[in-house]
C-alpha cells in the first residue's frame, strides 16, 4: 500500500489561470490552466461546490429511514439517505440536524460524525460528510420550496440487496452503506455525541 504521507510534489499541478465559466444559482463552473508536473500545460474543467451532508439515519428496530425522491440528471427517481448542501458558513452538524428534520420529519438524540466523502473528484469540489443518526424521534417534515420525495424504511439487508441489483447507484448511499456495515460488523467505530 502507498504511504499517505509520502512526498506528492511530482505529481502536484499548479494553476497558471482560473477563470469563472458560468455561474448560476447554484453551480459554479470554472475553467483553469493549470501546469503539469513535467511543464506542459492543460485545462481543468470543474465544479466548485459549497459541501453537503448526508445522514444515516438508524432507528431503534435497526431499520433505516430513506427517502426516493426524482433525480432530473438521470431523469428517475433515486432511493437514497437525506441529505442537503451546506449553507455559507454553516456547520456540517448543524446542517446534518436541519436536512435530516425537514425532509423526514425525524430528529436524534445522537449522532456520530463517520467522515467525507468526495464523490465527483475528476471534476467538483464538493466534499459530503456522513453523519450517522440514532434516538430518532418522529415529527413533522417541512420540505423547501420545489422539494418533492417520499419518507420510508428498510433493513440493512433489503438497501444491500438494491445496492447488489443496481437499484440503488446514489454514491453517497452506497458509501452510507459500506460505513454502516463496518460499524456494525465492528470493523470501523462511530464516536457518538448528544444532539446539539
């Protein structure tokens, strides 16, 4: 396996130029110049994202609460974990709370921070933490403006089953999954803290 902590310099680009390519009111797109580690240049194209949370959310029966909601990219509905971006200046926890209460109406007595996750690097910025929720309590979802999606629950195994099939492609789910399956089985720990 490679060290982590070896020197990266040989393979470290540097910008030459960036520039704003679109923005919208959401995306920004940006288009730089960069200098390649043997001198030769060449163009990056990408998306620089504000962050996001995604939320396990684990009942006291074990199960796990899920939502389906449309997708226009893929142009389908998606089973996936809550989840929702960040906020200017918002912290991941506190994003976590908010996401998790509106789009489920569910709100936790614990929650435990599993890591980040990156799952567009070729071409965004965007880092997704995964929390972990436990002591759910139900209450009433308040979904945002133009939010459509349906609140359900399944097993560990009924979500791998759908990963296996190819029903569920979401990565941020998948790699919800891979997290809880090592928790579980021991492997990976979760540090839990009380709700803020």
């Amino acid at each position: 396996m490679t060290d982590p902590s070896k020197d990266d310099a040989h393979l470290r680009e540097a910008t030459v130029e960036s520039r704003q390519a679109y923005r919208g009111v959401f995306l920004d797109v940006r288009c730089d110049t960069v200098r390649l580690p043997d001198g030769s240049t060449a163009m990056r194209e990408y998306i620089v994202h504000p962050g996001a949370v995604m939320v396990v959310p684990i009942l006291d029966d074990g199960r796990l609460v899920v939502e389906r909601q449309y997708r226009h990219p893929l142009a389908r509905v998606m089973l996936e974990f809550p989840a929702g971006k960040l906020d200017p200046g918002e912290p991941a926890l506190t994003c976590a709370v908010r996401e998790l209460a509106e789009e489920t109406g569910y709100r936790a007595r614990e929650w435990a921070r599993a890591g980040t996750l990156h799952n567009a690097i070729a071409y965004s910025s965007e880092g997704i933490e995964v929390w972990f929720a436990r002591g759910l309590e139900a209450g009433r979802a308040v979904l945002d403006h133009g939010e459509f999606l349906e609140v359900s629950t399944a097993t560990l195994d009924e979500l791998l089953a759908l990963a296996e099939s190819g029903e569920i492609t979401d990565a941020k789910t998948l790699i919800g999954l891979l997290w809880l399956q090592n928790w579980r089985a021991g492997r990976w720990n979760l540090s839990w803290q009380p709700a803020p």
